[in-house]
C-alpha cells in the first residue's frame, strides 16, 4: 500500500459557518509534489489551516501522516502566506528563522549550540545563509520565500505546507521559488503541498495536482485532473482546458473575448466566473 | 559626585535606573508588535486609577498599577482587530482622564499631586517607594523572562507560532499585564502624559539601530537608563523638572536615529550616481 500524506474522508470545513470544502473524501500520497490549485476562496488556506489542526472539520474526519492533525505537530513545516506589512521588518533574517526553534516553549529566547546548528543546517539546505545577515526588509519576494522556507524545514518535517509562495512574484523569481521547493522535497524525500492560483509557473514540476473549486475537489496527475470535464465540474461553468505550447489554458467558455486575451488573463477570467459562483 | 551629595538625588536616581531599565525592555516588545498606542492608553488608564485611590485616602500607586493591569488584560481579550481597536482604546483613554478629573475634583488636595501624575516627579520620590518601584520592576522583568520566546516568536510569526502551537491570546494578554506594570513604574517617573518617553522612544530608537531582537533590546534600556540620568542632571544644574531633560533626550536621541540613515542613504544615493557618469544630478 501507498503511503499517504493526507487523507479525508467526507470532509466538510466551515470556518466561520461558511462551507468552503463540502463532504469531500480523496487522498494525498506521501513524498509527491503536489500543487493545491483553485480560484481565491476555493478553500486552499482553509485546508491548510485544517492540515495543521487550527481548525476543525465541520464533519467527516481527516488524518494526516496518519493521525488526527494536532496545532505544534513538528512533523509538518509551514510557510504561511506573506504579509505586506510584517512586524520586525528591519530586524535580520536570522531573527526570523531562529525564533522558530522551539518557539512554543516559555523562557528567554536562548538558542544553544544544538538550536544555532539547527538553524545553520536549515538555511544552508536552501542556500539562504547570506540571506540571514540582511534586514528583512531589504530582501525581494523570492529571497524572502527562500529564507522562511529555511524556517519551515527546521524541524525536519514529513510534510511540507508552503501558502501562496509565488504572490507578487515575477515569472523568473517564481520559477526558482519552485524548483527550489521540489529540489527540497526530493533530498529530503518529503511530500510538499504547494497552493498557488495559477497553474502554468508549477507545470513541469508537479507529480499531482490537488483541484479545489465550489467545495469539491479532486487530486491527480496533471493530465488526469486539469481536463474540461474536471475542471468545468469544479467551476460549476463549462470551462475548455486547452494545452497550446506546453502551457495550459484554462477559458471560460462562450466568450467571443476569450481567444483574444493572453494566457495569464485568460486563466484570471475563468477564475473570476468560478470565485463569483462558488 | 556633587550630585549625589542628597539623599533625593539618590533615590530619584535609584528610581529612574529601575524605571528606565523595565521601560526600555518591555518598551521594544510593545513597539515590536505595535502596540505603543495602546502603552500610551494604559497611562491614562492609571491617572483615574491613582485620583481614585487618593480620593478614598489611599498612595496613588497601588490604584495605579491595579487601574493599568486590569486595562491591559482587557485589551487583551478585547483582541487584536486593529482598526477599530484604536477607536475603542480611544474612547476609553479619555473617559478615563475625565473620570481622573472628576476625582480630583472631589480630592479637594493640592493642585500640584495632579501635576506630579501628568507628569511625574523623581525628585519626590522616597526611600519607601524606591523599594515599592524595584519589586514592581523585578516582578515586571521575571514574567517577560518567561513569556519572551513565544512572546517574540507570536510578533514576528503570527501565522506560524500558531500553528506550532503557541497559546496566542494568553500571549497577549499576558505581555499587555507586563506593559501595563511597566507603564505603571513609568508614570511614576514622568507621569501618564509622558510614558512614551521612556516606554517608546528609546525603543523605536534602538529598532532603527540594532538588527537583532536581544542587542536591540539592551540598547533599548541603556538609552532609556541614559535619558533618565541625563534627565536627573540637567534638572540638578537648571532646576528644572527632571521629566523635562528625560523627554528632551529621548526625543533627541530618536530624531537623530530616523534622520541619520536617511542622510547616510542620500549621501549613498549621491556618491552612486557620481560612479555612474551622473554627477549634474548628484549636485541637487
């Protein structure tokens, strides 16, 4: 048997009483790069959140790396979304990815021997330990995801949960974002679940796909999942998934406008309709 | 050292270090996570409370403390939604310094406590409060000591430490009683009108200077220490209210801290384009 990373099992998620994933029952297997992909407020941050145990299924059950999800589970590594505005900003990277050692624990901050190496062996595993000297604030989008993904491996975790890393940045930086969380995830041989909102910049480096759209949801291989009749069920709007250039394209159907737009619109258009919908 | 020739000069020194010392530790953390507001908030807190323990024959300073920690534990649980957090905290600062007003009134004392609660007098201060200060502060100090690592890790991380675990609203409520204790000990000093100067400016001036949070958090309290005895000194030769050189320094010192990288950038900026065959437009 297979092992597997996450599974659910007739899962419904509510937060806040409003029903983003609906009785939805699937499986992650374990040590794949995996895309998390949907139109804002298809319920990736809400998964994730549900993954790492701060928020609980409104029914059915979930488990993850086989046992119920628990808040401070050191076998899962995170990366949350990025704020505009953190708090420290002028403060040097290595703040940030030291004060993740035993973070949860009361005291003074004190990192030791162990916690210092620590924290060396995570940024060089992304390369990242020139990054650590600089002010947080002086780093771009893409250092700045290099070095708290530093953060998220300290721990060594089995399973690793990066939010939207690829928001605001440019093509080129994105590309090396995501090649350097599959480069990490092959060493360390760990399942990595990627959300983004956009499928083309993770294409040739996803092993699934995990579809979220109107509260249902579906996993596989690319060519299995991103496919008109998938999709158009997960957008609940007859979408055409079209492959040209060894991108895919996702249109909105019956829009004379469609053929028109360029790639990136055009998958922003079909999301538009679906987020409107769900 | 002439100045410490008088047993008051003594203890306003004593006081100031403890005050300064506790203001300029808990100080960064409350500007690390942006809550200097909310500091500033406690204080007007504490002049109700201090006119209100006066007014039933009590020291100022036991309402003082019991006045600001309980507003601290209820911003706290208030919780962290900013916008209209600020509102609210608002609302209630000046309520409080009407209600202090109102007691005042009916304290039919000596207009000049009032003015030692705006703004605070160090050379009043006796041997007996000295103590008072120093178990104060040490209490304040033991339980940031506690709190610090996931205090920190839940201001720099929010999204993360929660997710690993760290109990955020006890956190909060938490370091906002630590502040209010050390916004306490600061209107002691200088009064409720002017905690900032001991509470915030030292720290906003050692977050501009320092990248790391501990050398930060030292600078903090050696420019706190620094404002307060310079403060103490001026006020020996001059004879004016210490709380005035305290403020003066430390609004100082800060203006210099946000001015000077700017200056250095510009100069930077300036000598860059020199390099790169642009001079006319360095000349600006």
């Amino acid at each position: 048997m297979i092992p597997l990373a996450v599974e659910l099992h007739g899962l419904t998620l509510a937060p806040g009483g409003r029903v983003v994933l609906r009785d939805v029952t699937l499986a992650v297997p374990a040590g794949r790069f995996v895309g998390v992909l949907g139109p804002n407020g298809a319920g990736k941050t809400t998964l994730f959140r549900a993954i790492l145990g701060l928020l609980r299924p409104a029914a059915g059950r979930m488990l993850v790396l086989g046992q119920p999800p628990a808040p401070g589970a050191a076998s899962i590594g995170y990366v949350p979304q990025v704020r505009t505005q953190p708090a420290g900003a002028g403060l040097r990277g290595w703040e940030f990815v030291a004060g993740a050692v035993r973070g949860a624990r009361w005291g003074l901050p004190r990192l030791g021997g162990d916690g210092r190496a620590a924290v060396l062996a995570a940024l060089d595993r992304v390369d990242a330990r020139a990054l650590a000297d600089r002010p947080l604030a002086a780093l771009s989008g893409g250092e700045r995801q290099r070095l708290l993904l530093a953060q998220a491996l300290l721990d060594q975790p089995r399973l690793l949960l990066l939010d939207e890393p690829l928001a605001g940045l440019d093509p080129r930086h994105a590309a090396d974002v995501v090649a350097l969380a599959r480069q990490v995830g092959q060493e360390l041989g760990i399942t990595v679940l990627f959300s983004a909102h956009e499928l083309n910049p993770l294409l040739g480096a996803l092993d699934e796909v995990l579809y979220l759209g109107r509260g249902a949801a579906a996993v596989g291989p690319v060519d299995e999942v991103v496919t008109t009749p998938v999709l158009s069920r997960l957008y609940g709007a007859p979408v055409e998934v079209v492959r040209a250039g060894g991108r895919v394209f996702v249109m909105s159907g019956g829009s004379p406008a469609a053929g028109a737009c360029g790639p990136r619109h055009e998958q922003g258009h079909g999301h538009e309709r679906g987020h409107a919908r769900a | 050292m002439p100045v410490l020739d008088y047993d008051f000069m003594q203890n306003a020194f004593a006081a100031g270090t403890i005050v300064a010392v506790v203001a300029g530790l808990v100080g960064y953390v409350l500007v690390l996570r942006g809550q200097a507001f909310a500091g500033h908030a406690l204080g007007h807190l504490g002049f109700s409370g201090a006119t209100g323990a006066a007014l039933v024959g009590l020291p100022p300073l036991p309402g003082l403390v019991a006045m600001t920690v309980l507003g601290g534990i209820g911003m706290g649980l208030l919780g962290e939604r900013a916008g209209e957090r600020d509102v609210a905290i608002g609302v209630v600062l000046s309520a409080s310094l009407g209600l202090g007003l109102l007691f005042l009134h009916f304290y039919t004392g000596q207009a000049a406590s009032a003015a030692s609660l705006l703004f605070g007098n160090l050379l009043a201060v006796d041997a007996g409060a000295v103590w008072g200060l120093l178990a104060l502060g040490v209490a304040a100090l033991a339980a940031l000591a506690a709190l610090l690592r996931p205090l920190l890790f839940a201001t720099l991380q929010p999204e993360l430490a929660e997710a690993r675990g760290v109990p955020m609203r006890a956190v909060s409520v938490l370091f906002l009683a630590v502040a209010a204790l050390a916004v306490a000990l600061c209107a002691q000093a200088v009064g409720v009108l002017l905690v900032f100067t001991l509470l915030v400016a030292p720290a906003a001036t050692a977050q501009r200077l320092a990248g790391a949070v501990l050398p930060g958090m030292a600078l903090s309290a050696a420019l706190a220490v620094a404002a307060a005895w310079g403060g103490l000194a001026l006020s020996y030769w001059t004879d004016w209210p210490p709380s005035v050189g305290i403020t003066a320094l430390s609004t100082a010192t800060y203006a210099i801290a946000a001015l000077a990288p700017s200056l250095s950038r510009f100069k930077l900026r300036n000598a860059l384009r020199l390099t790169e065959g642009q001079g006319r437009s360095a000349t600006k």
